[in-house]
C-alpha cells in the first residue's frame, strides 16, 4: 500500500510539472515562452524584394527598403515595442483616414534640399520628368554587412546621384538597432564622401534627418495650411478629422506644440496616444555634427526632422552658411532614434538618453 501511495503522489507531481504550462497556455497566460533564439535582434536580407526585415525579440521592428523606382531608400514600417505602427504608410503602404500630401515623405529617411544646388529631399513621383533635372536621388549599391546579435548591425552604400546619373555624394551608413521590452532604438550613422569633386552643402529648410509619422502622431488642427518648398512650390494640407489624433511636441528647450519648428535642440520628442497605449519617440542630435545642436523641421501635420544643415532659412537673422567637401573629404553625422511604449518619456530620461548618446560614438 505504502509503495502504491507512494506511487501515485509521484505521478501526481510529475504531471503537475508537465501539465501546468498548457494549462496557463490554454487560459491566456503569459508565461514567456519566447524562445532564445527570437531574443535579441536579427537581420534578415530579403534579396529579391529589395529589403532588409530587422526584428527585436522575435518581432518586426522596421525594414530597410530600397526600392529601384523610389528615389531613395527608407526604414518602413516603423513599429512601437506594444504593435502599433508609428509610420504614415503613404505612398508605399496606404492606409484608410491617412493624409495623402508630401509623397516623399516615407517612414525614416536621410537627405537634404540643398546638395551643388540640387534638390534630394522633395524629389518623387510627383515631379515631372521635365523638371528632374533640378532633383537629385539616392541610389542603393550593396549591402556590406547585415549582423544580428545583441544589437543588429547594417551596413550599406549609397550613391547621391544628379538626375543623369553623376555621383556627387557617397554614403556609407551604419545603423545599429536594439531594444528591449518596452523600447527601441536605431543609430544612423552616415559619412558623406564628395567623390568626383568639390560639393556643398547648402541653406534649405528640407533636411536631413526624418520621419513621416501616422496620423495619431499629428497634432489636431482645424486649419487647411499651405507649405512652399524652397522652389516655390505649394502643398496643401487640408484639415480634417481629429478623432484619435493627440500628438505633442516637446523640445529639450522645453518648448511645445508648433512653437518647436525652427528652434536648435539636442533633441525633440513627440508623444501620442495609439491603440489606448501612450507612445513617445524622439530624435536626438550629437555635438560632433556641424551645424550642433540642429534645427527642428517639426511641423504639426506630422512631418518630424531635425536639420544640421542650413541656419538662415530657419532664423533671418542668421548668416547664410554652406558646408563644404573637397574631392575626397568626408563628414559624418550621428543621429538617434529611440522610440518607447506604455510610459511617458520625460525630459529627464530623453536628457540621459542624449548623454550616453554623447558619449558612446
């Protein structure tokens, strides 16, 4: 008798141990299943879709995309740690009740208005083939390293091409991802190399590094507002709908809302509530870049840039200033992009993220 007890109180436990996880499975529990190879982040080269997928802890992040008919590459989508997709998805991936100007406008981008007087930022489908010669594009070469790990690792050459093909500009950039449970991060780090002569960089409000974000991000307006490119050329952006649109800006100036726009700031932060969730991202300059601390290109409709280039354009009462490569001299530019969920980013935390940027390249 002893031995049956003794039998079936072992079996009782072993059963428990093996039975328990489907049991909270079954019931919707989270037992953190994940398994060790999702964790961390992983690169996946996608050759013949002309994309590069980045996932953080088993899930889509972003995805570096070159496509040979968009006049630049771009990180699209972008998404928040809880889900939510924090990018506009027009023109690449349209979404109902999104706004529809500004077509070069695509998830996370890096160019600039002024480049030897040719326009890379407002170049799209939308201007016409007579006028391309005044745009210039950037044009994807090879992919040198894709490396996941702790952090993901992707390395890849870009050529700044004017619109007959001549290279003005090479880039070689490195971004660096990584994130945890609640954030995310992506370091670009972009060198610029004139390789067939001397090249400048000139005043224009159009730079340089951006994001185009979905329409919860937008701050709400009533009003239809008319932007001019620095050719003269007009885009409308009509009022519309505001339910569910909550964005604000907040600077490291401890400025707010559209009083942002045009102000020099180590950093800038926009939150926003998507998905009942509170979601607060952020672009951070480094005080190795010229033209430190850089502008911000904020605008209320949900264009989010900071511009280290061109000072003039913002503030008249600055002096008009290019920056200048010889054949062969390089510069390069350090950015951050941290995005976090469920929690307020606080000017506190946004000014320790911008010091261990600062300190760490």
């Amino acid at each position: 008798m002893r031995t049956a007890k003794c039998f079936f109180t072992c079996w009782r436990w072993i059963s428990t141990i093996f039975l328990l996880p489907a049991f909270f499975l079954a019931s919707g529990m989270n037992l953190n299943t994940q398994s060790v190879k999702d964790k961390g982040v992983k690169l996946v080269r996608v050759d013949d879709k002309q994309k590069v997928d980045v996932f953080i802890n088993g899930n889509l992040f972003t995805s570096y995309q070159y496509p040979e008919k968009i006049e630049k590459p771009f990180l699209l989508p972008v998404i928040a740690p809880n889900g939510s997709v924090i990018t506009r998805g027009f023109p690449i991936e349209p979404r109902k009740g999104e706004r529809i100007d500004h077509p070069h406008h695509i998830g996370i981008w890096f160019n600039h208005g002024n480049v030897n007087g040719l326009d890379f930022w407002n170049n799209s489908s939308a201007i016409p083939a007579d006028k391309k010669k005044s745009y210039g594009h950037i044009v994807h070469q090879k992919i040198v390293k894709a490396e996941s790990g702790k952090k993901g690792v992707l390395e890849v050459v870009m050529n700044w091409d004017d619109d007959k093909g001549n290279t003005l500009l090479r880039e070689n950039t490195k971004y660096i991802f990584s994130g945890d449970r609640n954030s995310r991060t992506i370091d670009h780090i972009a060198t610029l190399t004139a390789v067939n002569g001397p090249v400048s960089i000139g005043e224009s409000k159009e730079g340089l590094f951006a994001i185009r974000v979905d329409r919860a991000f937008e701050m709400p307006s009533n009003e239809s507002l008319i932007f001019t490119d620095d050719k003269g050329n007009p885009t409308t952006v009509k009022a519309t709908d505001n339910t569910g649109v909550t964005g604000m800006y907040t600077s490291s100036k401890g400025i707010k809302g559209d009083e942002v726009w045009g102000t020099r700031n180590d950093w800038v932060i926009l939150s926003g509530v998507k998905d009942n969730v509170l979601i607060t991202f952020g672009i951070f300059d480094h005080p190795k870049n010229p033209g430190y601390p850089a502008y911000a290109h904020a605008r209320g409709y949900g264009l989010f840039s900071v511009n280290n280039f061109g000072q003039n354009v913002y503030d008249p009462k600055q002096e008009k200033k290019s920056f200048k490569l010889e054949k062969g001299e390089s510069i390069t530019l350090f950015h951050r992009f941290y995005v976090q969920s469920g929690s307020e980013l606080t000017p506190e935390q946004a000014n320790k993220i911008f010091q261990e940027f600062s300190k760490e390249y």
